[in-house]
C-alpha cells in the first residue's frame, strides 16, 4: 500500500489508526528507527524510518487535509471562533475527546480503536495527534489541552507517564479528588506536554472533577438551568455528593467510609472471581479496572439477598473502621472464616447477592439524610457519576426511593467518559456555561475494510433486515455510524437476534466466550415498553433495571434474567433511527418490539472497529453495515424478503 493512499483513506474519515501504523511499517528503510504508536495493553511498538520524500508526502497530505476543510464542518466549527477544548485521558480507559463552547464534538476511547483491548491506555501522545488528524484537525486547531487529574506518585505529586516524541516522561496533573475543604473545581496548570513539535502548556482537574460534570453538563438539570446533588462513587474514592449550580460547585457530604471498590473486594474472595482476580492483577495491576464488578452483579441473580444479614455486615465493618482499603474484602474474609455460625446454609451467590444490596440500601438511607438535612420539602435532582454508577441495581434503588425529581445517569459514568468530564470542567472554569449539546453516538467512525474472502454482500434494507431476523431467528452483527461513548453498545456497535427462545442467550453467550449466568439486555420501542416492562420508562442508556410483566415472560425469555429483571434500552426514532425502524419492522411481523441487543466485540476487545473485524470474529455468519447484508460463505439462504406495513406510533 502506497503512503498516498493511506492519507487519501483518512481524508475520507473512514480510515483506522491501524490501517494507517500498518502502512507505516511497511515504510521501514535503513536508518534510526521512530515508535509511531503504542496502545497497550498489550503494548505494540512499531518502527520505522520516514524518508525525505516521505516526510513531505506527509507535509503534502496535511495541506491536503487543510483545503477539503473548505467545504468541511470542521471549517465551519473553527471559523465560528467556537473555543476548541481538547481532554486527555492519560491512564486507563484513556481517550481524547473535543469540546467547544456548545457541543462534544467526539470523543474516542483508545479501546475502539482497531481491537484494543478493554480500558487501554493513552500513553502515547503521538496517538493524540493521530487522532485528531483522523476527525479533520491538527494540534495547532486546539485552544486549550486539559488532562485528566490521577494518583499521587510516592513523592506526593500526581504524575501519568507517557511516550512522547522526546522520550518518556511523566507529566504533571491535578490531584484525583480535591482535599478536604478544597475546591472541587478547582484547575491546576503546568507546562511541558510535547506534541506536534512543541511544549505546549495545559489545564487538569481533579478527577473526580470529571466526573462530576461529564454527568451533570448532559443531564437533565442543566439542561433547563436547575441546580442538581451529583454523586460520584468511583474505585479509589468514597461517595461523595456535590451540589452543582451554574458557576458554582460545593461538596455537600460523604455518605459513607466506603470506597468504590468495595463490591469488587468482597466478591472476589469467593470461587467464582478468585482466580481471575489474582490473573488480572498479575497482568495489569491494581489500579487497572477489574472486570469482576460487572460480572459479580449478574452472578448476585443466582442468589437471594439476605436482609437479615446487613446488621452484622454493618457492625463488622465498622470493627474494621473507617476508609481503610480493601474493607469489602476484609469482610469477605470474616464472613468465610465463620461461615458455618455467622452465615449458614448461604450460598456465595446469597452473600454476593446480599453485600449488593447493603450496599444499595447504605446510598439510599445516606442519601435520604441528607436531602431531609438540606432539603427540607423538596426533590432535588441527582446526578450519579463514577464506576459505581454502571450498577443498575444501586441506580434502580435510588430511582425508586422517590426523593428525587429526575435521577441521571451518563452513558459513560466510569473513566469511559473522563476525557470528556475534565474537557467540560474546563468549560466551565473559563465562564463557558455548564452544559452542552451531545449525543451518544460521538465515538470513532467505521474503519475502512474489505469484506473477507468468501463472504458476499448485498443492500439490505432495515425492514429487510428485520425480516432477516425473524425468519432466521440468527444473531446479525450491526455496525453502523459512529461508535457509542461509553462501555453499552446501543445499536451501532451491537448484536441483535431475536428474544423469543431461551436458548438464545446461551448462544449469544457461548460465541461470546461469556458465563452462562450472564444476562443479554432487551432493546425495545420506547412507546410499547410500559406495556412489556415494569416501570418501562425511558432508559436509553442500560442504567437501570425493570421487571418482565407475567404476560412477556415466556414471550422473551432470552433477556430474562436469573432474578426476573432486565437491563432495558428504550429506543424511539429520535434517538436511533436505525435500530427503531428495524424494532417496528420486526413488531409488524411478529408482534414483538423487543430485540436482544449485545455489545459486538471479540472477548476482551473495544467494539468491532470494522466489518472485517467482526467477519473474522465468525460468532455470526451475518454483518450488516450502512445498508449492506454481508454473509458468511456457510450462511444458509434466508427465506425470500417479506413485505410488511409498518404503522407509525402515536405519539
């Protein structure tokens, strides 16, 4: 492949970062090499030597890129005078994200990119460039570089390390929580971030910070210009609520002496997480996200919570006391140590299950203090941020506890969504209003890909896609626009297939390498969702959880879970186009508006970034993109193309 053509893809916006690197090393000649890239984990070091002509192929594919902004939005973004704000996530879950004066502009998670794997790093600022050369600008287009606050260092000072092209460094930032008594929004500024040839100077913010207003800048109070409580509840920190208003932030109080990582400690002392705990740690150690969290919540469904049991989880960890590190692991240990008198005849599931929902009764009692203290005889809306927030079971707790006017969660609470937060916490440092236009399908674009050999491809039509679903009954990988922020696949990097036999879940779940007790979420059209689900109510976003209605049960059995929920997508044709009009196809032929939906990726990867990655996946022996049916060579003949009327909902 030619250098030329490798620019010529990316002019287009559809090529990857791995078509271009893998370009690139095919471009190795004598001489001292040069690490373009490195994404870890795994970390993938390529070299190779640019030529005098190369480097001004490279000069003339930047000016290139400069005259098609002519006619670009980007042209347009720039000329508005609209400050261009640019957020890095250094460590974990890293991502660069644009923010100007009214929108995200995109946000792209180093995960989805060419199948990383899940939480990679940002660790190479080279990447930053590359990036946002790929979304039609240059580092000089920046008005202002914010990173990400993490970890103190053992000298005291925060610090990420990174590659560069002088080298490795580590750099400075803010702290990751504000002190007691400090400001939570407070900016912290340094010098010395190499890129694109220059020291440049940058903001950073607490990452807490982050958090705090990547939820409450896309929620509904800020919106309509309302106050709003934000709890932030992540790994390394206790839950701690703020009040935010426009121009203002206040710390109202820290619910409880737990840290976030408390669900994590306590389930992995037990069988099923044991094991891949000690595995994970060993590879990435223990600021790494663990991905027990998440399974631990769908294992809780094999068991029952035991309420009876919250009096002694309480007075253990109090003997324990306050904030120390690894509480919920410690009371595992006591709990296993004297399982036979404390606990009998509970099964790791009941404990599992039981310690959950302590945990989701402890928010809400706090929480209810604290609103009857400051509050009196109002309901205040709430903002919930951090990786706890992607607990649909502590969400749904306090949703239903009634306390509030709206509770908000963001398609990105955890690290997914931190490139954006400290992006909007600079925002709105500098007086630019503490809300933003947005959507959840800001993330990167399909790459550019050839179908595999064997597999054919012709147009298909939602409603003909539709019919695909219901006459075969397979699962069809969708990929389509850009990807979605956040970890939840929400139709354009999903797997749909049919809900109505249980053994769907199963295989959907076997070619996905996951545990059998793993649920599959239901997307379903929004206006017919009351009617299947309880409460049924908006939740784009797999927040929160509902109950089958009776009726539905053996309807949809496939996104039933173990306990009776589900962890509902609602979707209208405002939201997602696409995935609604495929759900009101499907609906006239079977009567049916629900669809399984999973996220599309190989184990242990980003999403899918392209059809070839998801062709050679062979999980499916159907992909459809961008209007394409693309079929595996062994795939059998659907059945012939069904008409169907659709009727449009009343609204």
């Amino acid at each position: 492949m030619k250098l030329e053509h490798v620019f010529a893809a990316q002019h287009t916006r559809t090529s990857s970062l791995a078509l271009f690197w893998a370009a690139s090393s095919r471009l190795a000649t004598a001489g001292k090499p040069q690490t373009i890239s490195i994404l870890p984990p795994p970390s993938v070091t390529i070299f190779f030597t640019e030529s005098e002509n190369q480097r001004q192929l490279r000069a003339d594919a930047q000016n290139t890129l400069r005259h098609r902004r002519k006619n670009s939005a980007e042209l347009e973004l720039l000329e508005s005078g609209a400050m261009l704000i640019c957020g890095l996530k250094l460590t974990h879950d890293g991502g660069i994200a644009l923010v100007n004066d009214s929108r995200i502009v995109f946000s792209i998670e180093m995960e989805k990119l060419s199948d990383c794997h899940r939480h990679a790093r940002l660790d190479d600022l080279a990447s930053v460039e590359r990036v946002l050369e790929i979304e039609g600008f240059t580092p000089d287009d920046i008005d202002a570089l914010v990173v990400d606050g993490w970890h103190a260092g053992p000298d005291g000072q925060s610090r990420v390390d990174v590659r560069s092209q002088v080298g490795e460094l580590s750099l400075p930032t803010a702290p990751y929580q504000e002190s007691p008594g400090g400001d939570p929004a407070a900016s912290f500024h340094f010098d010395g971030l190499p890129l694109a040839g220059r020291s440049l100077s940058y903001n950073s913010y607490h990452h807490a910070a982050g958090h705090l207003f990547s939820a409450y800048a896309t929620g509904p109070a800020a919106a309509e210009g309302r106050p709003s409580l934000v709890l932030v509840w992540d790994a390394g920190m206790l839950p701690t609520l703020y009040e935010v208003s426009p121009g203002k932030v206040r710390k109202r109080a820290v619910l409880a002496s737990l840290f976030g990582d408390a669900f994590t400690e306590f389930s992995r002392r037990f069988d099923p997480y044991r094991a891949q705990y000690e595995a994970e740690l060993r590879k990435f150690g223990k600021e790494w996200p663990f991905a027990i969290a998440g399974k631990a919540m769908a294992y809780a469904g094999l068991g029952k919570p035991v309420p009876e049991l919250f009096p002694l989880m309480q007075r253990v960890l109090d003997d324990i006391g306050p904030m120390t590190v690894g509480a919920g692991g410690v009371l595992a240990d006591q709990l296993i140590a004297e399982r036979d008198r404390l606990c009998p005849g509970l099964s790791d599931a009941d404990l599992i299950s039981t310690f959950q929902d302590f945990l989701g009764e402890m928010l809400v009692r706090s929480l209810i203090r604290v609103v009857e203290r400051f509050f009196p005889h109002q309901a205040p809306d709430l903002c919930l941020s951090g990786g706890c927030a992607l607990n649909i079971k502590w969400n749904s707790a306090i949703r239903r506890s009634g306390v509030f006017r709206t509770v908000w969660v963001p398609p990105f609470p955890n690290d997914s969504g931190s490139a954006i937060g400290t992006a909007l916490a600079h925002q709105a440092a500098r007086g630019g209003g503490h809300t933003v236009d947005w959507t959840p399908y800001a993330g990167p674009v399909l790459e550019e890909a050839r179908p595999l050999p064997g597999w054919t491809s012709r147009p298909c039509t939602p409603q003909e896609l539709a019919c695909l679903l219901a006459d075969t009954g397979a699962p069809v990988v969708v990929l389509h626009g850009r990807a979605e922020l956040g970890p939840r696949a929400l139709g354009n990097r999903s797997i749909l297939a049919p809900a109505v036999e249980a053994g769907t879940k199963d295989r959907l779940n076997g070619i996905k390498e996951r545990e059998p007790y793993r649920p599959v979420a239901p997307v379903c059209l929004e206006h017919r969702a009351p009617d299947i689900f309880d409460p049924g109510t908006h939740d784009p976003y797999m927040l929160f959880e509902h109950r089958i209605r009776p009726a539905w049960r053996d309807r949809i059995p496939a996104v039933l879970h173990l306990d009776g929920t589900a962890r509902l997508q609602t979707v209208t044709s405002e939201q997602n186009p696409l995935i609604a009009e495929v759900l009101e196809h499907y609906d006239a032929l079977t009567g049916i508006p629900v669809l399984c939906n999973t996220s599309a990726n190989h184990k242990g990867r980003g999403f899918f970034p392209s059809i070839a990655s998801a062709m050679r996946w062979a999980g499916t022996s159907y992909v459809w993109s961008e209007g394409i049916l693309h079929t595996a060579p062994d795939a059998p003949p659907p059945a012939g193309d069904r008409a169907v009327e659709v009727t449009s909902p009343k609204r």
